[in-house]
C-alpha cells in the first residue's frame, strides 16, 4: 500500500468519525481525540512527502 492510498483512506476514516453523533462530554472526548489522532498522523506523512523505498507493498 502506497502513501497516498493510505492518505485517502485516512481521509475517508476522519470524514465518517466527523459524521458521527455522539452524546455525552466524555463521548464526545474521545471522538475529538480520535480525529485529532488521524490528522496528526495525516499532517505528518503529508509533511514527509512521497514514501520511498525499494520493496514491495
């Protein structure tokens, strides 16, 4: 799997987890952490550019 095959299913993954209802402070919480996770992780394989390696996916 290539970078940015992994950057498009990340962006698929933040777009549901901001669709989602919650209910609670606590809920709620752990929501915005999971998708301040997600672009963290975004934020940075997109600041390191394109992967390159010489093996196989």
């Amino acid at each position: 799997m290539d970078q940015a095959n992994i950057m498009q299913q990340l962006y698929a993954v933040i777009g549901a987890l901001n669709n989602i209802t919650v209910s609670g402070k606590a809920n709620l919480n752990n929501l915005i952490g999971s998708i301040s996770v997600l672009e963290t992780i975004v934020s940075t394989l997109h600041s390191a550019g394109p992967a390159s390696h010489s093996g196989k996916d």
